[in-house]
C-alpha cells in the first residue's frame, strides 16, 4: 500500500464507525449538500451535523467549498480507495481460503464416490 499511512486508515475508519457519518457519505456521494440539507433527514440538531461533518473533514473524506452564500460539502474519495485497497489484502486471502476449501471437497466427493457400492436398482 505504500502511501497509506495506518493514522489515515484509522481516521478513516473511526469516521465510518459512526452510522450518522456513513450516511452523510452515502448522501455526498449522490452530490454536494449544505449541512442544513444533510441535516434534514437526521432527527438530530443541525449543530450535531456539523459536528459530524468536522469529524468526515478531519478524516479527509469531506470538504467544503464556498458558493456565495452557500458551503456545500463535498465527498472526497480517496480515503475511501485506500479503504477498499486494504480490504482488498483480505478479499485474495479468503478467495484463496475459498478455493482450498472447494479443493477439499471434491477430494471428499471423489473419495466418497470411489468407495460407495454401486445401486443395481434392487431395494
């Protein structure tokens, strides 16, 4: 992984921990919103959002801009990436698990096969 530091996969997922964060990812990642517009469909207070919102920045997986009056929020992916480039270290290491598993059950069934009796159809 070289350029990934553990301290950026940490924050990263510290910030993902939370529930209330992973939705304001999903709902970035359909675009930018303002932390009044991620804050409506919360039963939280817009200042908890903001909250929320300052612990995705400091993970580097949200920033704001500037629109006139408006600071959209907006995803930043790359942590994300690096996430997924981790956890793909885990994806080889079962999908090889997976196949040794699969290797020994067709030895089982071949074993089985060779030394089951053949049925001639009586009962």
């Amino acid at each position: 992984m070289g350029t990934v530091t553990a301290d950026r996969l940490d924050a990263t997922f510290a910030a993902l921990a939370d529930p209330t964060r992973r939705a304001i990812v999903a709902r970035l990642a359909a675009g930018d919103a303002t932390v009044t517009e991620l804050a409506a469909p919360f039963d939280i207070s817009q200042p908890a959002i903001s909250k929320h919102v300052k612990v995705l920045e400091r993970a580097g997986l949200v920033t704001r801009g500037r629109d006139a009056q408006r600071r959209p929020c907006r995803l930043q992916a790359a942590p994300l990436r690096d996430v997924t480039a981790w956890l793909a270290n885990y994806r080889d290491y079962w999908d090889e698990s997976f196949q040794r598993l699969d290797a020994l059950l067709a030895d089982l069934t071949a074993d089985d096969e060779s030394t089951t009796p053949p049925q001639d159809g009586r009962s």
